[in-house]
C-alpha cells in the first residue's frame, strides 16, 4: 500500500502531484484541487504574514521552503512598491504636458528639456508663435496659464479656436466683480457675443435680461430670444469690451477698445497676448481706478494720416 503523504487527499486513490500553497494539502489534479477549495473553503493562497513556529521550520525540508517564501514575499513588496513609484512619476509627466499647449499637438520626447530651457543660467527663454496673426507668447510647462490655455485649430470649421479670459470691472471705481473662461471661442465670432451662457450666468446678465424680457408683451418669442442672447440690445445695458496690454506695469494695466460688431479674429490681429487673449468688459466706456489707461483703436479710414498714426504709436507707447 502506497504512503498515505503520497496519495491524494481528496480523493485517495491517485498519488499526488500537488500541494496547496496555503495548507500544503496534497492533490492529484484539477478537479481535486477544485473540490479541496470547495469543502475547506481555502483560498489556496499562502499567507506570508502567518506565523510559523521554530519546530516547523526545521523540519526536513521545510526549512529552504519557509526560507524561499520569505524572499519571495520581499521581492514582490519591493516590485510593488517601484511600480507604484513609476506610475507616480509618468503620471505627474502627463499632467505637465497636458497644462502646456504645443500648438499642433506634436509628440514630444518627454525626458527632453523643455525647447525654451536655457541650460546655461537655468532660465526660460519667452517663445513667442504668431498665430493668425496674433502674437502668442508662450509660458514655460506646468505654469497656471499655460495649463488653461486651450486654444486650437478646429480643422472641420478651418476657424482657430481660442480660450479667453473674460473679467466684469466695476466703471465707477475699477473694481474686478467677477472672471471667468470661455474655453471655446471661435475667431469668427463677434465681440460682443463672447461672453457665453455660462459666463453669462456667472456675470449676473441672463436674469436681467429675461426679466426685461418678459415684461414686453408686445414682442415675439423670437424677439425674446434674440434680447436674452445679445446683453447690448438696450442702451442701457450696452457693455464694452477691452482687450488688457501686456508688457505693461501691473499697477497700472492699459487697455485697448474692442469694436464689438467686429469678429475676433480682426480685432486681435496683430496684438500681443500671453498664452491667450484676456478682455475686460465694463458697461461704461471709461473706466476709473486702475483701468482708466486707455488706448483707442486706429480707424481703417485714418491709416493714410500719418499725424494719426503717429499720435496712436505715441498712446501706446
């Protein structure tokens, strides 16, 4: 008769092959180690934190086995505890290169420096794009700025895309009463129409406008429509909008007057931004405080007028 450590213990007619890693049970196959699992309720996984006493371990044999789960169990520790270092640090990597945009979205080497790292003093060298005729200055990666700026070039419309800072200022005293982004602004779209509902919300302008709305009797529900999404329909809620100069001192930002029958894309060209354009919207056309610098734009029909032009150059300056 065979030794009873040598037949399976579950069915005891075959000789066994294997042991159960948890409570070293021994079967001879599949449907064995399944039916042992089944009425033991074992896991079949060994538990490293287990205490073993010393009698166990010197055991023949037993010893080199306890031994061997020891190392293993490190090992694994050690692998789990680098993997998790590296998902950390490809993870922060991703959230760098998603806050700056590439403008084209090319792929990039990401163990590279940055192309406006200077290595010499450890600075950054300010790259400036032109795009659409704007003059885009970029910001260094994981920089604030350069992480909201999601401006693109939507290839189904062949319109640019831009992210605008919007800022509501108070006329009388310059105060900032509230900001917002429009993620998505197309060039095409006019000035006046850049505040959308969301910022709209946000500035406080949709409920005064389907108050007036109602009160209107007279009007169609097209006409009501078409007051809810244009805040200058009335004389006295005409806003105006500002494009805020860079390369300006931060006490005393300077200003220029945005036509707002005209699209973006026109009144932007040839400006300077930082990342993205910011505009100031205000529902006086002066305003006093820190805002009252004001540069007003060059008419078409005065470019001829060289005094014109020379007067503008000097404003700006």
């Amino acid at each position: 008769m065979q030794d009873t450590q040598q037949i399976c213990q579950i069915c005891f007619t075959e000789p066994s092959k294997y042991k159960c890693p948890a409570c070293t049970t021994q079967t001879c196959s599949l449907p064995c180690i399944k039916l042992h699992k089944a009425q033991s309720q074992c896991s079949g996984i060994q538990d490293t934190t287990k205490y073993i006493p010393r009698t166990d371990f010197e055991k023949d044999g037993e010893g080199e086995r306890m031994l061997q789960r020891d190392y293993n169990f490190l090992s694994g520790l050690g692998r789990e505890l680098q993997v998790r270092k590296d998902d950390v640090k490809s993870k922060n990597k991703r959230i760098l290169q998603s806050g700056s945009n590439s403008y084209g979205n090319k792929r990039q080497n990401r163990n590279a420096p940055p192309a406006n790292y200077n290595s010499e003093d450890g600075t950054f060298k300010q790259t400036t794009l032109i795009k659409r005729g704007v003059n885009v200055k970029i910001l260094p990666k994981g920089m604030s700025r350069a992480f909201q700026n999601k401006s693109y070039f939507d290839k189904r419309s062949s319109e640019f895309m831009w992210t605008l800072e919007m800022i509501m200022v108070d006329a009388e005293n310059g105060e900032v009463l509230n900001s917002g982004i429009n993620w998505k602004c197309s060039e095409c779209t006019k000035v006046r129409d850049t505040i959308n509902d969301k910022l709209r919300v946000t500035f406080g302008l949709p409920e005064r406008q389907k108050k007036e709305a109602t009160e209107a009797d007279t009007q169609t529900q097209t006409q009501t429509q078409t007051q809810i999404s244009q805040p200058n329909c009335q004389p006295s809620e005409e806003l105006h909008y500002f494009l805020k100069m860079i390369d300006t001192p931060q006490n005393k930002p300077v200003l220029k007057y945005l036509d707002p029958t005209k699209p973006l894309g026109e009144v932007l060209k040839g400006e300077s931004v930082i990342e993205f354009p910011t505009l100031i919207v205000s529902t006086q056309r002066e305003i006093k405080g820190a805002w009252s610098e004001l540069v007003e734009p060059v008419e078409e029909e005065s470019s001829s007028d060289s005094g014109d032009d020379s007067s503008g150059s000097s404003e700006e300056s």
